[in-house]
C-alpha cells in the first residue's frame, strides 16, 4: 500500500514539476531566481535518491542551475530511476534506515519512508517560491496543488 502511495506521490511531483517548468519557460523573461529554483529541485531529487542507493559522495551542490532544456531532461531521468526503484521495492525497504551526510558532510540516519516524505515536501516548498517569482513577473502561476491533479485538473 505505502508503495502505491509514494507511486502516486511522485507522479504527481513529476506532473507539477513539468507543468511548472513549462510556464516559467512561457514567460517573456522568467527570473534566474525561479529556474535556479526549479533546477534546485531535481538536482535535490537525485541527491536523495543516490542517498537511498548508498551513492552520494560525488554530488557536492544541489545549486548549480542547470538550464531549462537539462532541467526538462533530468526530470524524465529521474524518475525514470524512482519508478523502476518503486517497482523493486520490497516489503521492509521503506522502513531501512539510510545514512548520509548532508551537502556540510554533517552525518544523519534516516528512514527510506521519511525521506521519501521530505522530498515531496521539498518539492512543494520551493514551488510555492517558484509561483511567487512568476506572480512577480505579472502573471498567474499554473495550479499545483495536490487535489487538482487528484481531480484530473492538471
């Protein structure tokens, strides 16, 4: 059930992560600050899911602002990896504790649930921000909230 339930939560997440990418790529002149913003979230994205694989020690910055079309790009890569992970998943693997170190190299163990959760969380977090950079350039920010897409409004 859990799996079902992060399945759809991350297609969601690649859902509205396209749909927001599209509309800043709409803009006339959409702020460096909001496609930093968007590049930021699916670099952080594969630094996660590399923490849960045990692979994490080559990536060093979750800032480096990669451009539209690589944002598009790694997007499909990425959950490509995080479907094809889902499909493998087994009935404990969500309750395994994973160790990390965070981007400073501070040591943490969390659950593959909880991090799971945080990503989602993080995801809709700095949407908000990117929809606050696109309301800045006059115009209204494409609907991302959960329900909608439940809805089949997105």
């Amino acid at each position: 059930m859990e799996r079902e339930y992060f399945r759809a939560m991350l297609a969601y997440d690649r859902a509205v992560n396209e749909t927001m990418l599209a509309s800043l790529q709409e803009l006339p002149s959409a702020s460096d600050k909001a496609m930093a913003i968007m590049s930021h979230i699916i670099e952080t994205e594969f630094l996660w899911y590399h923490r849960i694989q045990g692979r994490y020690d080559h990536i060093r910055s979750v800032w480096t602002g990669w451009s539209a079309v690589d944002i598009a790009a790694k997007g499909v890569e990425l959950y490509d990896l995080w479907t094809r992970w889902l499909d493998r998943l087994g009935p404990h693997d969500l309750g395994r504790t994973v160790r990390y170190r965070n981007t400073k190299g501070v040591a943490y163990d969390n659950t593959v649930h909880d991090i799971l959760v945080h990503v989602i969380n993080h995801s809709t977090y700095h949407r908000g921000q990117i929809a606050m950079e696109i309301r800045r350039c006059g115009v209204a920010p494409p609907l991302t909230d959960y329900i909608a897409y439940a809805r089949k409004e997105i």
